[in-house]
C-alpha cells in the first residue's frame, strides 16, 4: 500500500481503509453502488480511484469487466447444475435430462455477456433454454449465433413471470455500468417457482437482480428461501483464480501500462476509457452514474484532479 498505485481484483476491505490516502491511484474492482461505506472511504482519504467495471470504450462496451463477465456467466451454469442435485437442495433434476426425460428448463434474465455464457453452457449442457433482454437487436444477434438452441425473449414483468412458473434454474445477469442492478424478479415471482428450483444472482456485486438476494460466500454460498435455492456469491470468477487471473491481466495489463508511463493525471487526460473508469478523485464523484446512485455531487475527472 506505500506505492502509488495499488492493483487489487475487489474493492478494498474496512480494514484496509486505513491505506487509503490522497496521493494514491487505486486500479480494481470497485461496484461502489452496491458498497457505499467503500465510497465513503475513498472521499474520506481523497483517494483516485479507477473501477475496472467502469472503463468504457466509445461503443459503450466494458472491456475490463467482460472477461469477469465471461467466467462469472459460465460459472452461473456450472453451480446452478450442481446445486439442482438433490444432496444440495435441489429438485434433482438434470441439466439435458435423460432419453425420454424432459431437460432441466433453465432461464436466463439478461444477454449480455454473463447472460450469453451462461445461456452458451446451458444449451451445451442440453438443456431448454431460454434468455430475456430488453434490446431486440441484441437478441437478433444471439437468434443469429445460437443458430435454435435457445429461445430469445423481450423482457418485460409478464415475460419473466411466465418463464419462472417453469424454470428449474434461473440466471439473473443484469447490468447497468456503474449503478445499482434493477430489481427485475420479484419476490412473489421467486415464491411462485417450483420447490427446490435454483437461482445464480451474478448481479450481486451489484446488488442484485432478484428482490430476495442477499450475498453470499465461496465458503457458505447458498441459502433456502420460499423454497428456492439461492446462489449469491460476491466476485464469482474467485472460484477459478487460475482462469480469473490470467483473462483479468490480458485485459487490464495495457491500461495499467499506460498509468505507469504516463502518471495518472496524463493518463485520464488522454485515455476517455480511463476518464469512464475513474470514480473518485480529491475526494469528489468522477463518474456520473455512481454519483446519482449514491445521491452525491458529479464532478469532470479533469478538473477532479486539478482541485
């Protein structure tokens, strides 16, 4: 923590808020939405702190956090499968069934790039597999590439409500770069499923997508509510840190590179996805989704860092 910048994978703990300080540069996962005490620490000690999920290129995507994205979605599958079993609480149902035996039907809320992985591994699995979204042009696409071994559905209360009548594992991966994730299944909705079904919040670092998630740990991740397995874990892609640390260091290497050369200030100056990605700066809101979120005061990362 004595360097000027500190690289770290998640948001710093309360016991490490007594490094923070103003002439550091911190570079990680923040998810500042969903931790306000983080937020608060971070104007506290007027620290620059640069959220890997937030660094966005001019066509909006999030280059920094696909490749988390990517495992996390895989992962959702993976552990939803698993936790379907019986010994683990749930219906004991098989992801591609058996010959003359209906597959699992699992529902997956969001296609982007959790809900794309997730419904990719599902539909590998053999299962029946259906994914909701709000852009149509997204799920033209995905119709394009899953070439029928998905269904795609626009997403709206009433979509959703029918899909989980029938759902035996649900995905929920819904995103909104920077702010809190919306609330898109209900609790009457997780009540009407069938006992022993599953659900994977991967919104979880960021709040959550499901009315009645509440975050859990790799070491205890799941817990029985309305009869429905929950799977909630904070920073899924931990469970593969082999796989996670190498796709986060391709991805995150260059932009740390361009920091070290040109010290933090130039950096943001030239770099617009940096810009994007700054969150904290002289004790002030640089990113303007985070800012609304946590009910503070935006102000331009340049002039942040000129203050």
């Amino acid at each position: 923590w004595a360097q000027a910048m500190v690289i770290k994978v998640k948001e710093p703990k309360e016991e490490e808020f007594q490094f923070l300080r103003a002439d550091l540069t911190l570079f990680t996962y923040l998810h500042l939405s969903a931790y306000p005490k983080v937020a608060a620490a971070l104007l506290k000690a007027r620290t620059t702190a640069i959220a890997y999920e937030t660094v966005q290129l001019s066509d909006g995507s999030l280059p920094l956090l696909a490749p988390m994205s990517e495992i996390a979605g895989r992962l959702a599958t993976q552990a939803g499968a698993h936790f379907l079993e019986r010994p683990q609480g749930g219906r004991g149902v098989l992801m591609g069934g058996a010959p003359g035996v209906r597959p699992a039907n699992v529902v997956v809320i969001g296609a982007g790039n959790v809900g794309y992985n997730a419904a990719w591994i599902a539909a590998g699995m053999l299962a029946n597999v259906t994914i909701l979204d709000k852009n149509l042009d997204r799920l033209r696409y995905l119709d394009q590439i899953c070439v029928g071994r998905t269904t795609t559905l626009a997403s709206n209360r009433g979509s959703i409500e029918r899909a989980l009548v029938d759902a035996d594992l649900v995905v929920g991966a819904v995103l909104v770069a920077g702010a809190r994730a919306p609330i898109v299944v209900s609790e009457d909705m997780v009540k009407s499923m069938k006992p022993g079904s599953v659900i994977v919040d991967v919104a979880v670092d960021q709040g959550g997508c499901i009315a009645t998630t509440r975050e859990t740990t790799h070491t205890d991740p799941t817990y029985m509510q309305h009869g429905v397995v929950h799977y909630a874990v904070g920073n899924m892609p931990g469970a593969v840190p082999n796989t996670s640390t190498y796709a986060l260091t391709n991805a995150t290497l260059p932009y740390q590179l361009e920091i070290a050369r040109r010290g933090v200030r130039s950096a943001i100056e030239h770099s617009e996805p940096l810009r994007h990605g700054m969150n904290t700066a002289n004790g002030n809101y640089t990113n303007q989704p985070v800012a609304s979120e946590l009910q503070g005061t935006y102000v331009d990362p340049i002039t942040a860092l000129n203050n």
